[in-house]
C-alpha cells in the first residue's frame, strides 16, 4: 500500500474562520441568534465539498455501478470504488477489498450479528459488552440472544468512562465468541484502551468488533495497528451524508462470514437450483449501493485529511479544555465524564431543570445541544440519571460558541431557580 497521508506532519494550525465559511448552514440564525452548533456528536453539518462531490455526481455522472459498460456507468463506478480506497486510507485497511458500505453503523452492526448468528454463534456462546454502548452496539445482539441463545455478558465501567482491564480479563470463557465495544463512548467521550482489549480478545481466541462512530472523527485510527477483526463507522458523523456507513473487517474475518442480504451483486452464479456468492467486500452489498452517499462519505474524508485530522483533534482539545474549564466555575452544572484524554463529548445536567426543559431554553438563545438518554439507556442507569444535556464539538465550532453555551446555561438557572 502506498504511504498513508494520514502519517504525515499535520499542516499547521486549524484556520477555523475560513473553514467555517465551507460550511453554508453556519452562516443561517436561531431565533436572531447567530447559530452555535453543539451537537455533531449526534450528526455533523456538511462542507460545501460534500454537497457540490453529490451534486456534481447527480448533474454529470450519475449512473448504477459495476454492471454497466457505458461511459456513464464506467464513471460512477470509478468514482464509487475511489471512495472506498479513500475509506481504506483512512482507517489505514490493508485493501479496499475489507471495506464494505452499508447503509450507515446500525446496518453494519446488524451485518456482523446476523452474519456470525448464521455462521459461528452458537447456543451458549457469549458476547462481551461494554455498559457504555450505544443501542446499535446493543439491540442487535439481544437479537442474537433471542435468536439463537446467545449469552451477553455485561463489561463496568467507572463513571468516566474507564474500563478495568483486569475485570474485562475475567470475562472470558472458552465460549466467548465476540467482544463488540465502542472505541470512544458517545456520552463520556471516554477512549477506550482499544489495542489492550484487542489483545485480551485474541489471547482468548474471540474476535473484537470497534463502534468508531464517535473515534472516527476525533482523531486517526489505524485498524491494522489495533489488529481488531471489526470496525465500524458512520458518514453522517465524518461530515458526510446520511444513508452511509463502513465496515472494515480482516479479509480472513469477512470472508468466513456467510451473506447478510440477497440480491444482485453479492452473488457469483444464480440457477434455478442453487447460488454460489461473490467474494467480499461485494458479498455484503446486495442491490444497488448508496452510490452519491458513497461519494460524499469519500469527499467529506478527503476534507478532513485535507484539514489535517491531527489539526482538527488538536483544535478539538483546545476546545474540550476551554469548556470543561468555563462548566467548573458554574457550581449549579454538573459534568459527566473526565476521563484523561476523552473527546470533545460533554455530558452535562443543570441543578433542578430537567434535560429537555435545558435544552428548549438554550435553543432559545442559539445553541444546539442534544437531551436524551443518547440511545445509552444501559448507561444512564449506570450513572443513575435517565437522561443528560449533550453539548459536542467539531472542527468548524469555535471559542464563541462556548462562551454562548455558558451564557445560555446562566440564563437556563436563573429561569429554572
């Protein structure tokens, strides 16, 4: 494989004026606010080379992919498969041929549970979980439980966010088939110690499958250098398009894996008496793919690695930093999560108000913050809350909409007090 740019010295530090001004929505008000956008942890807003990569394809050369042999087709399916070297690129995969689209993280969560439930899971072998994933990481696996008797076994975590290596150590038998575990939480911002429980995993003859719909953003990851088996992730978090996501599997790792879906492309031979299936990655991409949210997840991580993804987390530091320091000086918050090293992912509660009454008053004044149990129900239980305030931060975010969060929060206490 050619050198990886993601290797590369990061270019120097983050313009984040003129890099806003590649972002069309951020120039639009709230309320005659102007807009202060805290919730790309939920989903990211979109650079104008995103929208122009899908409009272009749409004008000019739009056409199904891999069967025609048409100029047309003969473009799009190009430019569909440089997408997916650009993904490989990205995570640093060995091919392009362990890159498979889906239709975004939950579809490749469910791909790896129905995939391993018709193949190596059987009844009474066990799952490891972590108590801080998100419901895509979880439902599918009850699904597995209810399907086939799966036994899921239930990892704890501190209230930041830590794992204890030594309890993820003893929850492995000699069923543990599979660990499925966030990289990053996407309510604590913790970073899971990733290359350790992948290690852990393969000492126990299990195979490990990362949620990086969080870490994908915040910072390089290197498959090849975690060694895990799955990785997952999600356009509509990269910048990208809804409708998309990735997952990356070990060659050896997707090729023992039966098809998840049948239709066209995934096959080899059909009769009327029996089918033989394509190789991976096109085993697992049934019918025609998302072509334009392919093309725009490729266009929106060459903008990142345009932008320096070492430049972007560094900025992203900075921003975490300020606001953790800005939230300890307003006695009526209270933060959750503090994990040494955790991303730009603040959860948050405010003295006496509920989460949505917080968020609707801070909508009021321009800034955007999830409220919800953020589809971590196992967690929230953990931390004993039903649900907390959200405030996430991006590239394009800045040290205004801090301070317009902090004010908003100031005007949220004194309405609620």
């Amino acid at each position: 494989m050619s050198a990886d740019p993601l290797k590369k010295a990061p270019l120097s530090p983050l313009d984040v004026a003129a890099l806003r001004e590649e972002f069309p929505i951020l120039k639009r008000e709230a309320y005659g606010k102007p807009l202060a956008y805290l919730d790309s942890a939920a989903s990211a807003q979109k650079p104008r080379a995103v929208i122009d990569a899908m409009s272009h394809a749409m004008e000019h050369s739009y056409a199904n992919v891999h069967r025609g042999l048409h100029l047309l087709s003969n473009e799009a399916t190009t430019a569909f498969e440089d997408a997916r070297k650009t993904v490989a690129r990205f995570l640093n995969a060995g091919s392009p041929d362990e890159i498979i689209f889906t239709t975004g993280g939950t579809d490749a969560f469910n791909l790896v549970s129905y995939a391993m439930g018709a193949g190596d899971i059987k009844e009474g072998d066990e799952i490891i979980l972590s108590l801080m994933e998100h419901h895509s990481n979880i439902v599918p696996w009850h699904l597995l439980r209810e399907r086939k008797g799966a036994v899921l076994k239930w990892l704890d975590v501190s209230e930041d966010g830590e794992i204890d290596l030594e309890v993820y150590r003893a929850l492995f038998s000699a069923r543990t088939k599979l660990v499925a575990i966030s990289h990053m939480s996407n309510v604590l911002g913790a970073l899971t110690p990733a290359r350790e429980l992948t290690a852990i995993a393969h000492d126990h003859g299990a195979k490990i499958l990362f949620d990086g719909c969080q870490a994908g953003v915040h910072g390089r990851v290197d498959v090849r250098d975690l060694d895990c088996d799955f990785y997952v992730m999600t356009g509509h978090k990269l910048y990208g398009p809804t409708g998309i996501g990735v997952l990356y599997g070990k060659k050896a790792a997707l090729e023992a894996l039966p098809p998840f879906k049948g239709g066209g492309e995934m096959i080899d031979m059909v009769t009327t008496e029996h089918v033989t299936y394509n190789d991976p990655p096109h085993r697992f991409e049934a019918g025609t793919p998302p072509i334009l949210e392919a093309l725009g997840l490729g266009a929106a991580l060459r903008w990142m690695e345009s932008k320096g993804v070492d430049a972007i987390a560094a900025h992203e530091t900075r921003l975490k930093d300020h606001v953790l320091e800005e939230l300890a000086k307003l006695n009526f918050v209270r933060v959750y999560g503090r994990a040494a090293g955790k991303a730009p992912i603040i959860a948050f509660a405010v003295e006496g108000a509920h989460p949505h009454d917080v968020s609707a008053i801070l909508d009021r004044t321009g800034v955007a913050v999830r409220a919800g149990h953020h589809c971590a129900q196992p967690l929230m239980k953990h931390l004993g809350v039903t649900a907390t305030s959200r405030a996430s931060f991006a590239a394009y975010n800045t040290h205004e909409d801090i301070d317009a969060l902090i004010a908003g929060l100031l005007k949220t206490h004194q309405m609620l007090s």
